[in-house]
C-alpha cells in the first residue's frame, strides 16, 4: 500500500473521477478497489446524494484524490 493511502484509511476523503466524484471514509484497499463507507455522490449542479451501502471504485478510473481535514467535508 502506499504511504499516502496508509494515511488516508479511515479518514474522511473525496474520490475524484472523470465525471463525478465521492465524499465518504475511505475504509480499505483491496487490490485494485477502493472501499468508501459513509459516502456522498458529488455531481456537478446537482446536490450531494447519500449512497446507501458501500461504495467500491476502481482505482484506474480516480483522477485524484483528496484527504480532509477532521471534521470537513459534508
């Protein structure tokens, strides 16, 4: 794992894709998957929706990611 995900698991993180993005904590890496918990679709004019669940993303698909600060984000 690398040290920046190493710091990153169980923190509060936005996921940014393509075409969306997802607020939540990120909870593990499994291989080539990210596992975010409590998380929140983020889509351009659009309000954020909670996901129910787990939401998995594959890595190869995530522009870039940012951790946040505790307590920001949602």
């Amino acid at each position: 794992m690398f040290a920046w995900r190493r710091t990153a698991v169980r923190r509060r993180v936005v996921v940014n894709l393509a075409d969306k993005a997802f607020r939540g904590v990120l909870w593990a890496q499994r291989g080539p998957l990210l596992v975010l918990r409590d998380a929140e679709l983020l889509e351009a004019g659009r309000d954020p929706q909670r996901v129910d669940g787990e939401v998995v993303v594959e890595r190869s698909r995530v522009e870039f990611t940012q951790v946040l600060a505790p307590g920001g984000g949602g």
